[in-house]
C-alpha cells in the first residue's frame, strides 16, 4: 500500500496537498520547499515538470514553468534530484505535468523511475483516459504509481463512474470548468455538483483543486471532499522575499 | 440506394462503397435521383453505380452525372467494354454469376481490364436473389486479383464469412437481407454487421489514410486533452458527421461557398510557367476566394456548425491573420461575438489583417505568453475554450487540434480537391494529375489539395514546408525534417522539440507555416510514404513568388509561394500534369515582398 492510501485511510481532518513547479524560484529549491512543506504540516505534495505549452495553466503557472525551463529544469534533472527525496520528505509526493514530457522520457521508464524516487502518483491532465486504458496502465500498477484523474461540473455521470474505476488513489474535483488560478467560485450550482457526487458514493476520496486560496476556499471545499489541492496561490508567495523560510505562515492563511 | 434520407444515415456508417442501381428492371432501380444527394456523398466512400449490359457510352455519363468513382457491371459485358470503362478512371467491379459448374477460366481475359471481380450467386435476374453460393467452389478460384463477395449475405451467415481465409477477399457486398424495402438499407441490422465483420475490417483501415474511430491515422491523431476541454470535444466529436451530412446543412454550405466564397475557384493553365518548366502546371486558384485563401472554406463550414450546436461566441487562433479574417467574416456574416488570439510579434507584423478582423467587430487578443507567435495563440484559445465550454465554439484554423478537428477540417477544405477533379476532367479528359503540390503549415490547405487524390495511388503528393532560413540553420519550420513524434495541442502527431520534449520555436518568413507541428493526417502520410514532404526555405519562396508575378501576373502569398518554389526542383518527364494549390494572394505579404527586392 503506497503512501496516499495510508494518508487517506487514516486522516480523518480535512487534508492539504500543495503544489508548486520544480526548478521554480530556483532550480536547486525543488526538495528544500517540499521539506518546508512537510514541516508546516502540509499533507502530501505535488511537484510541477514544467512544459513549454501548459494548456491547461494560468498566468502564475504559466510563468512558473517558463522560469523553471530557464533555470535549465528537466525531467531527467528533475529525477536526479529526487534521487534525495525520500531521505528528506515521508509525506506522499505526486508529480504533475503534460504528456508530451513523459512521451519523451518514455512512459514505462517514467513510471520505473517515479517508483524508485518515491512518488506515489501522477497528475498528467493531458493522458487521456482511453490511452491510458490502453497503453499504459498496466505500466503504473507494475510500478504502484496511482494515475490521477480530474472531473468537472460537465463530466458525465457515466464518465465520472468510470474514472472511480480507473483510479486507486483519490479523484481531483476543479469545482468548475477552468484553468489554473481562478478563485473558487462558491455558488449554488458548484454546491449542487458536490452534493451530486457525494450521492454517487464513489469508491474513492476527492479533494478539490484550483482555486484554492484562503481559509475561506479551503473550508468550503473541505465541507464537501477530503480537502483541497492550494497551487497558484503559493507559486505566486513563492516569488516573495525569503519565501522557503516563511512557509509555515503561508500554510496558515489557508490551515489553521 | 435510392431514398436521400437513408443514404445519409448510411452515409454515416463509413462504408467504402455505396452501390446505385442503373438497371431498370431491378425493383431496386434509382431511377432520377437527386443528382445532388448523391454528389454530396464523401468521396471516402466510393459512389458506385451498378449495370446491367448497358451501353459504355451510357455508363460514362452516368459516371459524369453522379461523379461516380466505381461501377459493378452484372451482365455479360466484355473485357472490351470494361477496359473502356476503366479509361475513364473509375473502378470497374465486374460480377459473374457462379455456381457448382462455373469455370473461373472465363475470367482471363478480364485480368487486365477490371479491378475487382464479384462473385454473387447464379441467378436468371442477375443477382439480388437473396440467395448464397457454394463458397467452396472459390477454391478453384486461382488467379490474384482480389474480389468481392455477394449474394445472400445476411448476419446469420456473416460467421462463415469470417471464417474464409483468403487474402483475395476484399470486400463484402451487403444488400436484400439488409434492406426493409427493396433499395432501403435497415441501418441498425447494418450496424450489427459491421461489427460482427470488424475482425477482418481492421485490415483495410490500416491501410486508410483517414480517421478511425477512434481518431487516429495510423499512430497519430487522438485527443489529448485535459479534462476540462473533453465534454466540448465529445459533444462535437458525437455531432459532427451527423450535422455536416444533414441536407439543410449541406445546401447552406453550398450556397455559401458558391454565392459568397465564390466557388468553385478556378483551375488555372499557367502557359507560361509551364512552358519554362516543361510540364502542364494548372494553378488551383484559392486566392481568389473571398478573404483571399482557402481558410474560409474551413469557417463558414464550422460558423454553420456552431450555429446548430447553440452556441454565441467564437474564439480562433490566428498566425498570418488569414485564419483570423476568415473567422472574423463569418462571425459578422452571422452576427456571433468573435475573439481572435494573435501572437503578440505576429500582431506587429501582419498590421493590415489586424485591421482587417477588428473593422468587422472582432476583438484582437494578443498572446503575450511563450514564443508569442502561433503556437501560443492556440494554447491561449484553448485555455479561453476551458474557460467558456458552454456558449463558446473553437473554430481552429487547419487539420490540428485533438480529433475530431482535423478530419472536420479536412473535410470542409477537401472541396479543394472535389473540384480540381472534376475541373481538370473537362480541361484534360483525365481527373487525374500526376503530380499535386501543396504548402504545408498546419496542413489544410494540403490536406484540402489531396484529400480526394489519397486512395488514387498513382497520383503523386507532394507536401512543401518552411525551410526558414536553411533546414540546419536553426531557423527552419520544416516539421518533418527536424521533428519527433510528439503531442502537441490535443493531437499525437510530429513536432519540432528538444530532447526533453519542450516544443521549439520555429522560424519562417511566413507567419502562416511558422508552426513547430502538422497536423496527424500529414504525420500519417509522411510515415506511410504516401506523400513526399520536402523543404523550401525562405529566399527560394520569395524568388518563386516574384516569378509567378512576373510570368502569370498572379502574386501569391508568400506561403503558396513555398509550394511553387519546389517546381523548380522537380524533372519533368513529358508533359506530365500538375496542380498546386494557391492557397492564398500576396496582399498582405507586399511589405515583404517590397523589402526583399527593393519595390
Ligand atoms: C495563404 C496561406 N496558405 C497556407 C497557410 C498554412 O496553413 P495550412 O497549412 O493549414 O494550409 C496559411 C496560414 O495562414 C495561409 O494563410
């Protein structure tokens, strides 16, 4: 049993997962923020492999990325430098990027490579569930690598079913159709969505994600899933003065 | 076939070829059916008109009328007859009756004439009975040439249909167990067939140069895209084909095309160039149309398309800006908002089309983010498009995109080639060129140009990428030469990129090929070899551009330009014909033009 299925087996308060691009602000800081998100209590982390077209991205991720590429960040790199993760982080680590990066890289070797660094699961928004399926499933379970799926508002009843099949670990809600950094829109339809799924009983936990960016956001998400995923919002602290060191204060705007 | 409804939905099934009675003591004779209905049938799917000891002259304007591509002849026309046939260009299908005394000797003579055979089952009336043959006696059937199988074939005997073993097999001829009325097909027992037959179907897909259903050409294609664009792709993916083959639509765009694009546009004999280069070189002239290139063909067939999927608004990417008038024109023609997404250094170069698409009501945004240029307006209107997934239609502007883009694309661009077939029939006698040529940005007017040349394997493709300034200067956009297989804006295909698999900026003079991909059907074509994908870089499209202005008084854009440029290097043997798609005029490359010879 890998290390998210431990975490949402046994946390019963609302989980934080928090995101942030490698390579970004530094092309060294990849594991000293993942240790100073461990410290202040964040949940489970996911690491950005930037891509020059991240289609689904806004502005903040979007320069993240492009910063990260300039600071020379690859995946190859990226792996290198989580050859120390484990020596330094216990939490459950995702890492999150498009296809084409892992195309390249070789997806049986991406997976063989995520298993020997530790990571427990991928975020690839892009892999579409029918390739998947059929490709490269088989590939992640051989290596215990959970794939992440995302759903929508408009996904069909149909579609979300299928997706609980396919996943093993936990499903990412946006809690409405958008790119990244958009605040959390609370309104009533968002409300009947969550209430929609929550009917469905679905085999796995959801967290919510986009948009995420206060005390407020968080609660609201944490009322109805098992939490919430904060991504632009601490790219956007991480470009502030001394950030690493001032993690613990970034993680209380939205954690008490 | 003789009911335009039950055409349409048979239309939608895919088969590879649809049969017309012309036989006038078939109960299932079309007798005068509307020519248009059947013209209107895709040309994937072979249209193909079925005699009975007609006259060849007779057979020929048939062939002209419905622009058939294929004839089954049932009677007892001679190896003579069939060959004449054949001269026209079409495929000849010749039946023969067979049953346990049949000699497959008779069929010599018809082993240089024909295409296929069928073998139906012996009956006075010339087939249609219902009724099967003793398969076994094909055992005797000796020679290569591949065949078609008829007579009686219904789903409780497609199993055995399966379980022939024989590579000379073709095609399967399915018609009166399958019909609820004689010459009306009962489309959900079709369905049933196709997918008992799917098991030896796949054969001949992989060999197909178009879509699967699943939306790959070969390893190409798909629909990578995330989540939140998938309910927008879907709803289109599930609505296209049934939208675009609807009558009312089909006479909108017809319409359209003819009184407001202009079409057909012409098919040009350039004398003169044709003299210098020792070859008979006819100019497909789509910078006449409205907007000056082929892009509108694409726009008002998804602004028509939009309009029946409710929705109000429309986003487009544009390069050049040609895609971006196309769209903005058809928004105003139909009164919907339009936001065009425009490289922020592509917006300072191509001022006049900015201009252009904001005088008719458009908004011009500019994309600030990555190289700046085309590829970064695509990622910015898709993220506009995850944005707005409900009142909002994409209208991408070539064969790019995730499935079903660029077989929609395709397919209203593929007016191109329609034309040029049966324009050059009138000039040439001969709808077949020996060459056709065409630039190559993300593929559609090249996919235009050739889609109705792709199962004619004799006619020669020829694809032109942007050299930029050399193929090893580091400042090229020739796609095939320098790119991997990739994924790049929702489709597998190939793409410029580093080793890590960051996509690369590429470099033309001409904003319009300044693209790092092609779209999947071309990355298929290029693996399969059916089209040749060559290089021409940026001086060698300016001089060829100064040419055609000086020998034909025509100025193309400088992405035609590209496709002209490479004349220069073909050898012609004779009088070979060829055909290149001008896809656009150069008014809007005149700056350029001026710069580079001092105008
Ligand atoms: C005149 C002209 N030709 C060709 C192209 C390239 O596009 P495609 O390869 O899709 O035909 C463009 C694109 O803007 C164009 O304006």
């Amino acid at each position: 049993m890998n290390r998210l299925h431990q975490l949402f087996n046994t946390k019963e308060e609302p989980l934080l997962s928090i995101y942030y691009t490698a390579g970004y602000p530094d092309i060294n800081s990849t594991l000293d923020i993942a240790e100073g998100l461990e410290k202040a209590g964040v949940d489970f982390i996911e690491i950005g492999f930037p891509y020059s077209d991240p289609l689904a991205d806004g502005p903040v991720i979007q320069n993240s990325s492009l910063k990260a590429l300039n600071n020379g960040m690859t995946l190859k790199l990226l792996f290198e430098q989580l050859k120390e993760l484990r020596n330094r982080v216990s939490i459950p680590v995702l890492l999150m990027g498009y296809f084409n990066t892992v195309l390249q890289y070789g997806v049986p070797e991406f997976c063989k490579a995520c298993a020997e660094a530790g990571v427990d699961g991928v975020i690839v928004p892009d892999l579409p569930m029918y390739e998947y399926e059929e490709l490269y499933k088989d590939c992640f379970l051989d290596h215990d690598v959970s794939n992440v799926f995302l759903i929508t508002p408009l996904t069909s009843e149909e579609r979300i079913r299928k997706i609980d099949k396919l996943s093993n670990s936990f499903i990412y809600l946006l809690s409405s159709s958008s790119t990244t950094g958009k605040n959390l829109d609370v309104n009533t339809s968002s409300e009947a969505y969550y209430a929609r799924l929550q009917k469905m009983e679905l085999n796995n936990p959801t967290m919510i994600g986009f948009g995420i960016h206060d005390h407020n956001s968080f609660n609201k998400a944490a009322e109805f899933t098992r939490g919430a995923i904060v991504g632009s919002a601490f790219v956007k602290f991480l470009d502030t003065p001394d950030a690493i060191n001032r993690i613990p204060e970034f993680v209380a705007t939205i954690r008490k | 076939m003789k009911y335009p409804d039950n055409i349409r939905d048979l239309v939608l099934l895919n088969p590879d070829y649809i049969g017309f009675i012309f036989y006038d003591k078939s109960k299932r004779f079309v007798a005068e059916i509307d020519e248009q209905t059947i013209k209107d049938i895709p040309s994937c799917i072979k249209k193909t008109g079925v005699f009975v000891d007609e006259n060849a002259s007779v057979i020929l304007d048939y062939i002209k009328k419905y622009h058939l591509q294929a004839v089954q002849l049932h009677g007892s026309e001679t190896s003579d007859t069939c060959l004449k046939i054949a001269e026209s260009g079409v495929e000849v299908i010749k039946a023969f009756g067979v049953d346990e005394a049949f000699d497959f000797n008779q069929l010599l003579p018809y082993l240089d004439s024909v295409n296929y055979f069928l073998f139906d089952t012996k009956t006075k009336a010339h087939g249609g009975s219902g009724l099967t043959f003793n398969w076994q006696v094909l055992e005797k059937y000796t020679f290569s040439k591949p065949y078609f199988l008829s007579g009686g074939l219904g789903l409780e005997n497609l199993d055995k249909v399966l379980a022939i073993n024989d590579d000379r097999l073709y095609a399967v001829d399915l018609n009166s167990c399958f019909e609820s009325e004689p010459a009306k097909k009962d489309i959900e027992k079709l369905k049933l067939a196709i997918n008992k037959l799917r098991p030896i179907l796949k054969e001949t897909e992989s060999m197909s140069y178009n879509v699967n259903e699943k939306g790959y050409y070969g390893d190409f294609g798909g629909a990578y895209i995330p989540e939140m664009l998938y309910p927008n792709v879907e709803h289109l993916r599930k609505e296209y084909l049934k939208i675009i083959y609807e009558p009312k639509f089909q006479e909108e765009f017809n319409q359209l095309l003819k009184d407001y694009v202009g079409r057909p546009s012409p098919l040009f004999l350039a004398e003169r160039l044709s003299a210098k280069y020792g070859a008979k070189i006819y100019l497909k002239r789509e910078d006449l149309n409205h907007t000056g290139a082929h892009k509108i063909n694409n726009t008002i067939g998804q602004i028509l398309l939009a309009e029946r999927l409710g929705k109000k608004r429309i986003i487009a990417e544009t390069g050049a800006g040609q895609h971006g008038v196309a769209t903005a024109t058809v928004c105003a023609l139909k009164g919907l908002e339009c936001v065009v997404y425009m490289g922020e250094i592509d917006i300072e170069r191509q001022a006049p089309n900015v201009a252009r698409m904001k005088m008719m009501g458009a908004t011009v945004v500019p994309a600030i983010s990555g190289s700046k240029t085309l590829k970064d307006a695509t990622n910015e209107a898709m993220r506009d498009w995850i944005n707005n997934p409900e009142d909002t239609h994409y209208i991408i502007g070539s064969v790019v995109g995730p499935h079903p883009y660029p077989d929609m694309v395709a397919r209203f661009q593929s007016i191109i080639s329609e034309e040029t077939k049966w324009q050059l029939k009138e000039k040439t006698g001969s709808e077949y060129p020996d060459y056709v040529l065409a630039c190559v940005g993300g593929g559609s007017n090249a996919i235009g140009m050739f889609y109705n040349f792709l199962d004619d394997e004799h006619v020669k493709l020829i694809a032109v990428e942007a050299a930029g300034l050399g193929v090893d200067s580091g400042e090229s956009a020739a796609t095939t030469a320098l790119g991997r297989e990739g994924v790049l804006h929702g489709s597998r295909s190939i793409l410029m990129q580093t080793e890590d698999g960051q996509v690369t900026e590429p470099y033309s003079i001409s904003a319009g090929l300044d693209y790092p991909g092609i779209g999947p059907q071309h990355a298929h074509l290029f693996k399969t070899k059916r089209a040749q994908y060559v290089s021409i870089t940026d001086q060698e499209s300016l001089d060829a551009g100064l040419l055609l202005a000086q020998t034909e008084g025509i100025i193309p854009a400088i992405e035609s330009a590209h496709a002209l440029a490479y004349l220069e290097k073909m050898k012609f043997k004779g009088n070979e014909t060829v055909v290149v798609c001008l896809s656009g005029r150069g008014d809007k490359d005149l700056a350029t033009y001026m710069k580079y010879f001092n105008l």
